[in-house]
C-alpha cells in the first residue's frame, strides 16, 4: 500500500501538466495520483503513467465537491493530499506533509504553505462590522483558540492574519492534507456551484470526530494567478460572495445553528451576504437536500446575473 496518494480534481485545464511535472521531481517516490476529471483525456496527459503511477477516474456528473467526494472515496495511501490542476508544489511537498503528520497525531488535515494567487474570505468583511457582538462569538470553546473559526451564526471568519503552523478551518484546498482516519469517513456536502469552504466542511466534521485542523509553514505550493472557481472575475465576483454567505446551510448538518439568531442578523447587514444569509435560512428551514439546495443557488445567482 502506498504511503501518499495525490489527489488532483481537474477540467483538464493546460496548466495541468505544469503540475504533473512538479510531482515527477518530488523528493519522495512512494506516491500515487489520483486524478478525477471532467473533458476529453489528451494522449499527452495519458502519457504521464510512464513516470507517475496515476489512476484517472472520469467524472460523469456533479460539481467540485463530487469530484472531492470521487477523490476521498477512491485514495488508498495513509494520507491523501489534494492539489488544485494550477498550483505547483515544491520538492519536497510530499515528504513534509508525510513528516508533519507523523509529528501530529491529533492533527486531522493540514494545509502547507501557499504562495502566488489569494482569495478572499468575504463573511471577513462582517468580522470586522460585528466582532464585538453575539453574532461573531465562537460556536462553542474548541474554537477558542482557532485563527479561522466558526461563529455562532454559521459563518467561517477569521480573527487575524494567518501566520501560518497555527489551528485554523481555513484550509486550503490547493495544499490540503488528511489522515487516513479521516478521509474514510469525511464527505464535502455538494451544495455550492463554485465548491467554496469544502475545505472547511471537511474540517468541521474532523474537529466533530476530536482532531485538529492546522497550518504549517512548510511543503509549500506555488498558485498560478489564473481566473479560478474561487477567484473568479470581477464581473461573476458577486455571485462568489453570495454563495460564501450560504455556509451556514452546509454547517448546519454538522454543527446545528440557532436559526432565530441567523434570522436576526440577517436583518442587520446587506447586499449579497444578507441575499446568501437568507438562501441558507431558507435550505435549513425547509430542510432542503443538498442537490435541491444548489438548484435555488444557481437560479438565485441566474436571476440576479439577468437583472
């Protein structure tokens, strides 16, 4: 059995053989890369089985958070580590994921070093406007001591800049890895059309199970600057902010929320986040499935598009 598996979701984007190339110089060889895609697989992708042991698995149906579900279902190594079909990791990325694992036992996902293209965590914005209140306290003491925590409300926010080797739900997707013990038994709730905060709800279920999610300053990822699912354009930027604002739907299966109290809030802000706010209120409390959940999303985000 393999000590690692690489999981990359992908629409086969050209900037997937940059990454492939990467992992051919990896410091480490007992590695397997698990690819699920979307698109027509081109004999040059289909060529790198000659110098990396790859499973390629086609993704029939669905969004992001399947292909993240077909990834967690399918890795075989003692911890699974996921990269984005854009992002470069350094030499020796394998082995100090391997290494910090090793070190942390009460460490369920980790996420390493990620430089080049950032994204912005939008309920911020409503950090900084309502610290103070109720809406923004710790949804219970094990966030406490969290940099990226989840308020009362259902939102992911985070109390100061990240440094880095501290606990954390902000997770990065392109640098994320999990523990055997914990892949098998997290799933990424298929709710959102652009998959934001899959990564946290990976770790919410993991911090459910009693490990830590944290980030460390090492096994570093270079993030090509390229218009992505999460740093889309500036003209589809709004839809982005809508749908981070529908978390606390998703957190609601994992961690029940006061609805009464969201319902409050929600009064008191505007614009995309209050119009997000409202759609998760509403998946909760008519108890929406997931895939039904998306659906309202999606026309929600059509019909503010058409306006």
């Amino acid at each position: 059995m393999v000590s690692t598996t690489v999981g990359i979701p992908t629409l086969l984007r050209n900037s997937l053989k940059k990454t492939l190339e990467a992992l051919m110089n990896q410091n480490e060889d007992d590695f397997e890369v698990l690819i699920t895609y979307k698109g027509n697989l081109t004999r040059e992708i289909e060529n790198f089985e000659k110098y990396l042991n790859i499973k390629f698995i086609e993704q029939k149906e669905g969004l992001f958070e399947e292909a993240l579900n077909i990834i967690l279902s399918n890795a075989k190594g003692k911890i699974l580590i996921t990269i984005d079909d854009d992002a470069l990791p350094s030499k020796d990325w394998i082995r100090d994921h391997v290494i910090f694992h090793g070190n942390h036992k009460n460490v369920g996902i980790a996420s390493g070093k990620v430089t080049g293209k950032r994204w912005i965590n939008y309920p911020n914005y409503l950090y900084e406007k309502f610290k103070s209140t109720k809406y923004m306290e710790e949804y219970n003491e094990v966030f406490k001591d969290y940099i990226g925590y989840l308020t009362k409300t259902g939102l992911s926010v985070d109390r100061k800049e990240h440094k880095g080797n501290e606990k954390t739900l902000a997770i990065v997707g392109a640098n994320m890895s999990l523990k055997r013990e914990v892949y098998n038994y997290v799933r990424a709730i298929p709710f959102t059309l652009r998959g934001s905060y899959n990564e946290t709800i990976l770790s919410l279920q993991a911090i459910k199970m009693g490990f830590e999610t944290r980030t460390f300053n090492k096994a570093e990822v270079y993030h090509i600057p390229n218009p992505s699912l999460s740093t889309p354009t500036k003209d589809e930027e709004w839809g982005l902010i809508v749908e981070k604002h529908t978390l606390p739907y998703a957190v609601n299966f994992i961690f029940p929320l006061e609805v009464e109290l969201i319902k409050e809030f929600s009064t008191k802000i505007q614009g995309e986040a209050r119009i997000g706010l409202e759609l998760a209120l509403k998946g909760i409390e008519e108890k929406m499935k997931p895939t039904d959940f998306r659906l309202i999303l999606k026309k929600t985000v059509n019909g503010i598009r058409n306006l």
